[in-house]
C-alpha cells in the first residue's frame, strides 16, 4: 500500500502526473536528468523558481 502522494516524475516537480508519470512534456523531456528546478511552467509547480 503506497500512500504517498503521486507526483510528477521529474523529482524537482510537484506538480500531479498527467499521464501517469510526467505533468507534461517539459518534464518528460527531462528523463533521468535529476534537475533542481523544474520549467513545467505550472504556476502551482513547488519546483519553478
Ligand atoms: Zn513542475
Ligand atoms: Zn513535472
């Protein structure tokens, strides 16, 4: 039982998966690539600085 929040794969993203993984294709376009900051572009995103 995993009850922790999904979140966006990007780890520097908190924003909620769109597809399962990835809150949109910036983040997707980031892969493995461990960001500190993330350009979703979502104004809520914890990670756009
Ligand atoms: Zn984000
Ligand atoms: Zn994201």
């Amino acid at each position: 039982m995993a009850d922790e929040k999904e979140t966006c794969k990007n780890s520097a993203c908190g924003c909620p998966p769109q597809d399962g993984k990835y809150c949109g294709a910036s983040c997707e376009g980031v892969g493995d690539t461990v960001q500190i900051d993330c350009d979703c572009g979502h104004p809520e995103c914890s990670g756009n600085f």
